[in-house]
C-alpha cells in the first residue's frame, strides 16, 4: 500500500514555481557561493574514458592508466562503451521525467519528511540546511536487496520499479568493474576495493532542477564531495554538472554526452588510495530554460566498514590517523557541513543587524 500523502499547501514544490517571477528568499544563496559559470558553457577538460576491452589484455592496462590518470587530476571522469544497455537507460530516464510531471500530491505521497529512507523531497533531505537547493528528487535505497522496502518507491509511472530493479542491478555491475580497474592502479588485488566495502550499498538518486526564475542567486545543488566510494551519474544534454580542481577558485561545466556515466570518486576512495586519488569537488548549476535531469548512483561502503588507506606509497604517511567506521565518517561530514551552514547564517544574521543598528544611529 501507498503512504498517505502530505498537504502538498505546506510544501514548497520547484515545479509548481512556473510564472513566479522572482526566487524564494528560502533558495537564495550568499553571494560567494552563486554561480560564476554559465549551466551551457561546457568544458572538454574532464577525460573521456571508453570502456571497450576492459575484460583483460593490453587495452585494460590502457584503460587502468587512464582513469588513475583522471583520478590523480581531478577525481571525475566520463565513460563510454560501459555495457549498461542504452534502452534501459532510455527507460530509466523517460519515466524519471513523467513521475517529476505528477501533480504535487502524487509525488508527495513518498514525502521523506520526518526520517523515512527512500522517497521524494525538495532540495536534500538533510535536517537543517541553511539555504534549500532548486531541486526535486527520488531516492531509492536499492542494495543490498534485502533491505529494499518497496513501500517507498513510487508505484507511478506504472513502470518504473521493474526498470529501477534493472538499472541498479546493471550499474552495480559497471560499479564493479571500475572498482577493479580502480584496485588495479593502486597496486593491489582486482577485488580489494570490493572487499573493503563489505557489504556494498547502493543509493540511486534520480535528481529533476525545474526551470528556474532567477539562476544566478542559487544552485540546483550545492558545492559538496560525496561521502561514498564512487558515484556513477547519468545525465541529460541541457548541462549543469560543474567541477573544481582548485578549491573552487575556477570552475568548469563537464561537457554532456549522450549515454555515458560521469564517475565521480567519493571520499571513502580518497581515504583508501591515501589521498592519490582526489575526491570529486562539484556542484549542480540551473537555468530559466529548460529542465534538467540526472541519476546518480550512489556505491557507498557497507556502515561499518573500517576506512583507512589500503595502499600507502613509500615516503608518505596514512592520512588518518586511526581506522574509523564508514557511518562515523559520514556523520561527522554532515555535521562538519551543517555547522558550517549554521556559522555562515549567523555571521550574516549578526552583520544585517549590525548595518541596521548603524542605519538607526545614523552612522
């Protein structure tokens, strides 16, 4: 059976926002943190990576120097020629769009709100955000299977839990595979990146920024590294991915092309290549044109298992300290980034307040 849906007057919807001529006060965000790199402007700077011949030989020793290559640089890159059958990603993505087409009440019947694990929500479903996203989103909680709770997955369109079942199932495989080639560069065994997820999760978040009044105040999403070992993600033609290798002091948009995966490496696989292998520092821009949408999925290590270097190279030291549990990594990263976004608001709260004080004094 359905969850009962949430009063869809209480929630604030993007797609519902057509006509509205200016952006929510909820959306806007501090200056340095807007875009400065147009959703179109794309680069070719990411590397592209086919995937043909990674079964063995010459080509996957091409193919593992490649993408090590791209990780050591920038921790993302695009492959082709994956395997991931091109229909079923088309299938994926046509009823990804029909659902975000629903009336509010439809999509708010999977509302995340108060903890749920899986769903629909706006911006992130994160407690506690200083400046919300211009997003709408579904989350699939897909492996392991047994824990799959199919009463958070939307029975419309009709369809589409049989091909997210299948989508997560193939990309689990593609996930693999990476993982291996990715094992292989560091100089350890094709499956020690497998192993040291233990029981490897898989989150599928299929990501729709409507058209937006006013994009230049706000980001469909904001600047972040995923927390998990590597993130597989799907996207349109429109464009709006962007990535940094400089600490945000330039930015790219990652040029789209039709059918492949950007592979963004999380931080779990920063910690255990010992800081070789970057952890993909990007952001999600939006546009007043069209809408956008993209799937990334999501291959998270099991919550309790160790992260630590698996391969420290002769003259460097382990960049932590001791070994810590996946789940307490990623709870002090989201409490580090909420307290963060806490700080920010209450020095612009204090600075207002100071500028309204010096206005009554006639300063």
């Amino acid at each position: 059976m359905a969850p009962a849906a949430a009063s869809s007057a209480a929630v604030f919807l993007p797609t519902a926002a057509a006509g509205e001529a200016t952006l929510r006060p909820s959306f806007v965000r501090e200056a340095d943190e807007r875009p400065r790199v147009a959703h179109d402007h794309f680069s070719g700077e990411v590397p592209v990576v086919s995937l043909e011949g990674i079964g063995g030989g010459a080509r996957r020793g091409e193919i593992r120097a490649r993408v090590a290559a791209a990780c050591e640089d920038w921790g993302i890159f695009q492959v082709v020629d994956h395997g991931v059958d091109a229909a079923l990603v088309a299938d994926m993505a046509r009823l990804a769009r029909e659902f975000f087409a629903l009336p509010p009440e439809e999509k708010l019947r999977y509302d995340m709100a108060g903890g749920k694990k899986g769903g629909f929500t706006v911006s992130s479903h994160l407690q506690g955000e200083a400046v919300q996203d211009w997003r709408e989103l579904v989350t699939y909680f897909s492996y392991p299977v047994e824990s799959r709770d199919y009463s958070r997955w939307p029975n419309k369109p009709a369809a589409w839990r049989a091909v997210v079942e299948q989508y997560s199932e193939q990309l689990m495989g593609l996930a693999c595979k990476l993982l291996g080639v990715l094992s292989e560069a560091m100089g350890l065994e094709t499956d020690a990146l497998a192993r040291a997820c233990v029981d490897m999760d898989q989150k599928v978040v299929v990501n729709f920024y409507p058209r937006c009044p006013q994009p230049d105040l706000t980001l469909g999403l904001k600047r972040h590294t995923d927390p998990g070992t590597i993130t597989l993600l799907l996207q349109d033609l429109v464009g709006g991915l962007q990535a940094t290798r400089d600490g945000g002091r330039t930015w790219i948009t990652v040029q789209p092309i039709d059918g492949a995966f950007v592979v963004n490496l999380g931080d779990h696989g920063h910690f255990l290549s010992n800081g070789r292998f970057k952890n993909a520092d990007h952001q999600a821009v939006v546009n007043s044109e069209c809408s956008r949408l993209s799937i990334a999925t999501f291959q998270n290590p099991a919550p309790d298992a160790a992260v630590y270097p698996l391969a420290v190279r002769e003259g460097e030291a382990p960049i932590l300290e001791e070994p810590i549990t996946f789940a307490e990594m990623y709870r002090r990263k989201m409490a580090r980034d909420l307290e963060l976004g806490k700080l920010k608001k209450q020095g612009k709260e204090k600075k207002e307040k100071q500028m309204l004080q010096q206005s009554a004094n006639g300063v």
